[in-house]
C-alpha cells in the first residue's frame, strides 16, 4: 500500500465557471432553493448525430472527462470508475411519469435504455474506446468516494496504472421541487447538479506536473468516532460539507466538486493538505489530498 | 503474494427457492421458476417471469420486519440472502466488516406504487429517499451489527458481479478481513416495462442459445457472498466453501443495449479473470453463461467462448432457464449457484434448449451429476457493455 | 404522398431527437440505417411506436420493420396502405 497515487487533472462543471477552476479566488455563492449549472458550449465537443441522444448529463460527463484526459496526456484510461446517485434521473423520470399516467403501453425503448445509472460510466468509455475496467457506484452522497475508493486500490495494487474517476448529476428544473421533498424541506444551501472528473495516476508522465497526491480514501458506514478518525490524518485544512455545499450547493455530486476545488487549492500552494469530510445520511465518505 | 480471497459463507433467494438447500433441489430436479406473476401487479401480466414466491408481507414475516414499514424488496431480498451467508460464515457479530450491495433497482417498486401520491402531496415525503440504490443497501446494513463500510456497485445485469469483484478487491488490499457482497433485485413494472420496450422479453419460458430463442424472461432475487482473506478464516476455524480466484471486468464500449458481435468485452473479461488466477483456458470445468435467451446475447457470448476456448469449450449452461433473469442480482445468484455445483458435483441443466443454433454454442442442456469440478466461471453482462467474470474454485487447502 | 413524406420527417426528427436537423436534410430515398442517416436497432423501435401512435400500425416485431423502414419513401408507402388512423 506503499505506492503513490497523483491527481493529474481535475475538471468540472457546476454553478462555478465551467470547465476551469480560474473562479477559485472569487466563487459564486450559490442561494435561493435551486441552482442549476453553468453550461459550457458544447458544440465544440460533438457532432449533431453524437449529440441527437444526450442529454445535459451526458453532454457534461462526457466533457468533463474528455477534459481531464486531454489536460493528463495519458491516453485512453486503464479504468473508468463514475459515481452516480440518483443516475439518469430525467430519463428514468420521464419513462416512470409515463407508465404511471398514460400506462404500460407505447413507452420510449431510448429512454429505458437510458436510464440505468451506469450509462454516463459507459458512455464515456464508448465515447473513448476503452475496453478497460469500468464501474459505476451508487450510494446516495458517498457515490464519489465510492469510486474513488475502487480507483485508489486498484492503483495501490497495481491493478492498473492511471483511472478517470467522476461523479455525476442532473437535476433538471422541472424535478427540483420533488427532490427537494424528499431532501427533507428548506435548508441554506440550494439544490443542485453538476459534473465532476479527476484523472489519477500512479506515476506522473515525463513533462507534465501532478497536481497533488491522492493520499487516502475511506468510506465509513454509521462511524462512532468520525472526529477521532478525522484528527487522525493531520490534515492543515479539514473541509465538510459546509465547504462543498456552499460553493456548489447540495447535491449527490458536491463532494466530486469539492474534490476538484481541494485538487486545485492543494496545486495552486494555497494548503499543503486537505482532508475532505462528506457525510451524507448513515454513510461518509473521506478523501485526502496532499502536496505532490 | 497478493492476500488470497476465500468464501466462507453464501445465501440466495429466487424463483427456484429460499437458500442453498431448496436452491439445490430445484436445480436437480429441473424444476424451473418461471411462471406466472403472483405479486407484481402489470398489465403485462402474461410475461412469463421468475417471481420469489413470497410476498414483501411474507418476507416481512420471515425476517422479523414489522408489516407496516415500507421496505424496497429489493432491499428484503437482500437481508434474506445476507443473513443466510453471514450465519453459514459464522462471522462474530462485531466484526467490522464491509456491505458491498449491487441494484439498479433500489426503490423503484416504492416510486412506482406511490408515484401520484408522490408527485401531488406531501403526505409520502419520506418515501422518496428510499427510491435510491444506496438506502436499499444502507437497509440492509441496517439489519446487522458489523457493517462499519457500506457501498453500492450499480452497473445494470453485472451489478452483483462487479459488487463481488470490489469486495474481494476490499479484502486484497488488506482493508479488510472480511466483506459481504452480492447484489439483489426485485421486480417492478419499471423494468418489466422498460425491457418490453426494447422487444427482448420472450412470452414463452426462455431457451437460452437455443435456435428459437426469442428473448428473455424477467426474475427477481438476491445471491451475497461472505468473501474473507483466507489466514482470516483458517485462524478462526471457518469452513471455506471455495476461492476467488479471479475476477475481470472489461467495457465492451459497442453500444447501449447490444452486444458486439465479436463479443470483445465478454472475451476481455472472461480472460481477465483465468489471468488473474493464473489458469488457461484448459483448466475451466464449467462455464455458467450470462446467456439471457435474447437473440444478440446469446450469439455474442458464444463468439467470445469460442475465441476463448477455441474448439475445447467447456461444459456451459445458463441457470437463468431456472430463474430468470434476476439483472442486477444476477452475479451474485449465479456465483452462489456455481459454488453449489463446485460443493455437489453437478452441472446446471439450461433448460429449454432443444435446437442448435450455428451463430451459439450447444449448452449442457440436461445438465450432469457426479462430476467434479475445479474451476468455474460465472458471466455476468450488462447494458452499457458492463461485461465481468468471476473464477471460483474449488478449496483444495492452503497453498 | 410528398406531404406525408414530409409530415414523416418532420416526426422521425422529434422522436429521435435529431434536434439539430431539419426535414430537407434527409433524403427521402436513402437508406436509414447504416450508411445513410446512420440509425441503430434502438431506433428501429422509436419508429415502429411512431407509426403505432400516429397511424395505429402495430407491427409484430423489429424484423418487420427491416423493408418498411428502407428509407422515408418506404415507409411513407407503407404509412398510406396500412394506416387506420
């Protein structure tokens, strides 16, 4: 368990400026109830007959994790590794709406088809070609550290070289006021989505400089000694979901987004190390990243 | 040396019963479950699939769960299987150990069945959150003691699969010493619905790589496994059931719902798998199929066996002929099922085949007793091209 | 005929999300499949519930389709013979 594993890149897409961390010294406060993401121009990133059959989720996925790949110059992932919590959810939406209202007769093929929580996973490999491993987890908050934790093993193991891992959400407007009921009514930090990818390695290639060490992943299920466990690592910054819900607003993706701002907090020598601490009902999840 | 994974303990429910014991018996009398719906209510009530044949109020009864709680099946199914496997293990209770689950399902039969009550009011508020993979997991869990890491694999049909996989990963890597993992689904008209769609339910009992084959029957059940690192479950004097030795996964990255035809992801997976093991080809006994009975499955994954095994193809039989297609506990029910032929010597029938199809292999179809098997794989292949396999082996002492 | 040639191309575009496409953008005799627009079997099943829910045609299974489905002029063919709605 020896081995070092780096961030190479981290890309995201959010309430934040997309697709860059440039607006880390002057974030949006995200407010109100719902906050929706910031769409970046996708019309450089597919053509028309690539694009007919995604939607916001997968247009953002796919970008994000183009994205990291390009910026780490380590070629098609050894794996792919994507967190997902509540999936595709306008398409699963869509398909239960019509089978609940208009019955079981004459529903969508594309939208079942498209609804399964490891379809951004796999669509991002037949997006890039990679026959390698690939895996989608789904655990409510801690879907990211989920993946992240598989990723980390299977690095630490020499199971695979380098791994993109990511979470992703969509909450389209028309779905807000429903997942906000079951949220648990009003609260300081808006509803959200977003995208978040991260291209891990094991080693760092020739020219390219890592952005921090991943140094740890842990998920902890009902934990009677979070504080202990957290203390613990001796992290300078200890960062929960205060952190990740104020600046991306509250999501089954905001600890992948916080992870991506920590990366570039840890890069940019604003903190030698950052533990981020994301509790989300019975479960947690802990990343923590130090300088490379 | 990497930390070798053994299985001390597992549990299933399905179609063809309620554990290992009735499991068994269903296989060697041939006895299929498929058949008529008794408890999801549809308007497609003439697909023939592989319902449990307890109700969610009866499994209530049977886990000591009160009658008035809204519990996902998915997540009852999973507790039976769950507590089966960890009592056959005879894990303390307060070993710290890790739940991986697999669904895809999770809660949907509870957003389906209050959908209008969902959407209008408040009064089902605290039901949507249950609607999720990750709360069906988290009741599992809830059920138990030792579960101090809870996690959820959701990849379609190969949920289970990849839940074992990661679970062994969790033990090889050395954090821990044990872990629970499998996968459960139940039925819902969500997916009944959802697969109808797409044209690939049969409405007669499937024949998996059969030349008539014309599609799949829906199943619903759970299969968990108690895989522990092998010094782990000597030192306390458990009986191990078998070895994991090897497990693939490979991305067929062709399309969202077919199969390549060459079968790429299958052929990397199941490779995987001999190659983490450190086994050829020759040495497999048995191949329990992914074989669905959809016409695309069936033919791919007999391009991917021959390009594996060559002209030497192994024994092969899809048990999905008993149970249906269960999706995303599918790896789990199987490798259980795998484990009980390795334990009893036999080779699952695939019923329902009578016709050679050139584009497939010819299964095992009337199954075998008597025999001994060594090494076996277990494929489980899903949507998205998710494809993994799974190497179990037969405990033959300490290496 | 060329009216419903057109009214089938501007249905094919919604139901398969070819949003950024415009009806004289399909040629109404090439191929769909493959070579032509490119469509997958996934999309074969979006167009036999167009024709179910626009014209009541019901057809049996994908294979079906497979001569029907040739190219818009096909299909508008079969849409004028069989149609009850």
């Amino acid at each position: 368990m020896s081995k070092d594993v780096y961030i190479l890149a981290v890309s995201q897409i959010s309430v934040q400026e997309p697709l860059t961390l440039d607006w880390l010294d002057d974030p949006l406060r995200p407010s109100g109830r719902y906050a929706p993401c910031r769409e970046p121009d996708f019309r450089p990133f597919f053509t028309p007959m690539q694009a007919r059959r995604m939607g916001p989720l997968f247009k953002r996925a796919a970008a994000v994790s183009r994205k990291v790949v390009e910026e780490a110059g380590t070629g098609c992932p050894e794996g792919i590794f994507t967190g997902a919590g509540l999936g595709c959810i306008a398409n699963t939406w869509d398909f239960l709406e019509s089978m609940c209202t208009a019955g079981e007769e004459a529903l969508s093929p594309t939208l079942f088809m498209q609804s399964t929580h490891n379809t951004v996973g796999s669509m991002i490999a037949m997006d890039a070609g990679c026959h390698g491993y690939n895996c989608t987890y789904s655990q409510d908050g801690i879907s990211f550290e989920s993946a992240m934790l598989d990723a980390f093993l299977q690095i630490c193991g020499d199971m695979i070289g380098n791994a993109l891992a990511g979470v992703h959400e969509e909450l389209p407007e028309r779905l807000a006021a429903f997942v906000g009921k079951g949220a648990g009514g009003p609260c300081e930090y808006p509803l959200s989505e977003g995208s978040a990818a991260l291209m891990l390695s094991g080693s760092v290639p020739e020219g390219k400089k890592a952005m921090c060490r991943l140094s740890d992943v842990r998920i902890l299920h009902r934990p009677s000694n979070l504080d202990e466990v957290v203390s613990a690592y001796g992290a300078s910054s200890v960062l929960g979901n205060d952190f990740f819900y104020s600046l991306f607003g509250r999501s089954f993706c905001s600890s992948g987004l916080g992870a991506c701002a920590a990366a570039g907090m840890v890069a940019s020598g604003r903190v030698p190390s950052v533990l981020l601490v994301n509790v989300s009902g019975p479960d947690a999840g802990l990343v923590f990243l130090e300088k490379a | 040396m990497a930390r070798r994974v053994v299985i001390t303990g597992a549990g299933i429910i399905s179609a063809i019963g309620v554990g290992k014991e009735a499991t068994v018996r269903s296989i060697l009398e041939r006895r299929s479950g498929i058949g008529r719906l008794r408890h999801l209510v549809t308007a497609h009530s003439d697909l023939p699939c592989g319902e449990a044949a307890l109700s969610d109020a009866g499994l209530k009864a049977l886990l000591g769960i009160p009658p008035e709680e809204v519990v996902a099946r998915t997540a009852l199914l999973g507790i039976v299987a769950v507590k089966e496997a960890i009592a056959q293990a005879g894990l303390p209770e307060d070993e710290a150990t890790a739940l991986v689950g697999g669904t895809t399902v999770g809660g949907m039969d509870i957003t389906e069945n209050h959908f209008g009550g969902m959407t209008s009011g408040d009064a089902f508020n605290a039901l949507i959150p249950l609607h999720t993979c990750g709360s069906s997991t988290d009741r599992i869990a809830g059920c138990f003691k030792g579960f101090t890491s809870v996690t959820t694999t959701s990849t379609a049909c190969s949920s289970a699969a990849n839940s074992i996989a990661l679970g062994a990963n969790l033990v090889r890597s050395g954090r821990f010493d044990s872990v629970v993992a499998g996968g459960s689904e139940c039925l819902t008209r969500y997916h009944l619905n959802g697969f109808n769609s797409l044209m690939i339910l049969d409405h007669e009992p499937c024949r998996p790589f059969d030349a008539g084959r014309a599609g799949l029957n829906l199943g619903e059940g759970a299969g968990f496994l108690v895989l522990e690192e092998e010094g782990h479950a000597l030192n306390r004097g458990a009986r191990i059931m078998g070895v994991l030795d090897g497990w693939g996964n490979a991305c067929d990255a062709y399309h969202q719902t077919a199969s390549s035809p060459d079968g790429e992801g299958a052929f990397l997976a199941m490779g995987k798998a001999l190659a983490m093991a450190g086994l050829g080809p020759g040495d497999v006994d048995y191949v329990n199929a992914h074989g669905t009975g959809t016409v695309n499955n069936d033919s791919s994954e007999s391009a991917a066996l021959r390009r594996l095994f060559g002209e030497a193809i192994p024994p092969v039989s899809s048990t999905k002929s008993f149970t249906g297609h269960t999706t995303s506990a599918s790896g789990g029910i199987e490798a259980v099922i795998c484990l009980l032929a390795m334990e009893n010597g036999f080779i699952p029938a695939n019923l329902g085949w009578e016709k050679p199809d050139g584009d497939c292999i010819v299964p095992e179809h009337e199954g075998k007793e008597g025999v001994s098997l060594s090494h076996v794989l277990c494929n489980s292949f899903a949507f998205g091209g998710n494809d993994s396999s799974l190497l179990l082996s037969k405990y033959e002492g300490h290496e | 005929m060329e009216e419903l040639i057109l009214e089938l191309k501007t249905k094919i575009l919604e139901a398969l999300k070819l949003q950024d496409m415009a009806p004289e953008d399909i040629d109404a005799d090439a191929p769909l499949f493959k070579d032509g627009l490119g469509l997958d079997s996934i999309d074969a099943l979006e167009l036999m519930l167009l024709l179910e829910k626009n014209y009541g045609i019901k057809l049996k299974s994908p294979a079906e389709g497979k001569e029907i489905f040739k190219s818009v002029r096909t299909m508008a063919e079969y849409v004028s013979a069989n149609r009850i709605k």
